[in-house]
C-alpha cells in the first residue's frame, strides 16, 4: 500500500471504538442512552394524531377546529407543540398530557383573518 493509503486506514482506525460497548450502553440493549431516549421520544410521536372537524366558532373564520389525539392503548402521552400563524411562530409552547382513550384536544381554528394556522409537535414522550 501506498503512503496515502495508510494514511486513509490509520485515520479510519482512530475514529472507530475498539470495544463494542464503549460510551453509555442503556440496560445492557448495546443503544446508548440518548439514543433510547430518541426512540422513546419517537415512538411516542407516533400515536400522536391531528384531526380537522366543524366547529361553528371556526366556521365564522372559514376554517375548522383542529385537534390532537393520543391513539396509544394505555399509555398517556407529554407532548410540547408550537403553533404556527402564516409563517409566524406563536409565543410559547403548548404542553399537554394527552390520556389513552380520551377525547381529541382541541387546539384551534385552522384558519383565521386569511391566514392559515398549524401546529408542529416540538417533543413527546410517554409520561411516568
């Protein structure tokens, strides 16, 4: 091999851990933990669920009333959104414990004065 060739594997070698568990290993799985927290945080994301429906305080605005729900079995879900009107970022997050089994939350119309409103899930986890 040429100079530059083992210039490219000794490179390689020094970034590369040489015991399988080094760094946090989260309950012996060989995932750190911020990994597992990433895929708790993540699988929570996923029963998480909006939904429009007719609501006549939205109606005057020609929009409908948006909502989240919790689609988990059992267990209940902390999640933080932020809420967006047009392109612009609403003050503060909204924090909700969303319960298995419950109704949708109504969070707003999503519509108002022309403008089109959203919301975007910031973080979610299962709650303790």
């Amino acid at each position: 091999m040429g100079r530059v060739a083992w210039a490219v594997v000794i490179a390689l070698a020094t970034m590369m851990p040489l015991d399988a568990s080094a760094g946090d290993a989260a309950a012996g799985t060989g995932v750190r933990a911020d990994e597992a927290d990433d895929q708790a945080r993540s699988s929570a994301r996923d029963y998480l669920e909006f939904s429009n429906t007719l609501n006549s305080d939205c109606m005057l605005h020609r929009a409908r009333l948006r909502r989240i729900e919790n689609t988990h079995p059992d267990k209940p879900i902390r999640a933080v959104l932020v809420s967006y009107t047009g392109n612009t970022r609403s003050q503060g997050d909204s924090e909700l414990l969303l319960r298995p089994d419950s109704e949708p939350q109504p969070l707003g119309c999503n519509g108002t004065s022309g403008l089109k409103r959203r919301w975007e899930i910031k973080s979610a986890e299962f709650a303790r």
